[in-house]
C-alpha cells in the first residue's frame, strides 16, 4: 500500500504527516508508521476492533495530536486496518 498524507490543525499550527502500512512480519509490532520531514515520529497498532493505540512516540508529541492522528487512519479505513500479512487486503 502506498504511503498517504495527513495534515492536523492544532493549536494554530498546521503539522504535515506520511502516513506508511506495513504487515507485520519478524516479530514487527507496530502496523502504521508516521512520518514527518522523512523522520519517524510515532507508530500505531490496531486492536481486534480496527481501533489504533499507540505503538511508539519516538518525537514526543502532544498525546491530543496523537489522538487526533489515530482519528485521520481510522477515517481513512472505514473497513479497518488489516492486523497481519496472512489478513485478506
């Protein structure tokens, strides 16, 4: 699947992301891996209900922008996210 953007108004400033999918193989935990200026900034792992958590925050940002990133996915998959590579596409 091919990386897509997401942009997240907060606080009067705009945040620009790639967002990346990626099947879980090799013991890899985190699914969706975002991206800001080429950097890896946090990371999401879907539950049984297609709901994200948050996986990692290596950037430390605001658990609100999280939250509201984990929202832009979620919108972005109204049929969930696909746990693991033997899931149907």
């Amino acid at each position: 699947m091919d990386n897509y953007p997401i942009s997240i108004s907060i606080d009067q400033q705009i945040h620009h992301f790639e967002i990346g999918e990626y099947l879980h193989q090799n013991g890899e935990t985190c699914k969706v891996k975002v991206f800001q200026e080429g950097k890896l900034v946090a990371s999401f792992e879907p539950d049984a209900y297609n709901y994200l958590h948050i996986c990692q925050n290596p950037a430390d940002l605001k658990e609100e922008l999280l939250h509201l990133l984990a929202d832009q996915i979620e919108a972005h998959h109204p049929h969930g996210i696909n746990k693991d590579k033997n899931e149907q596409l």
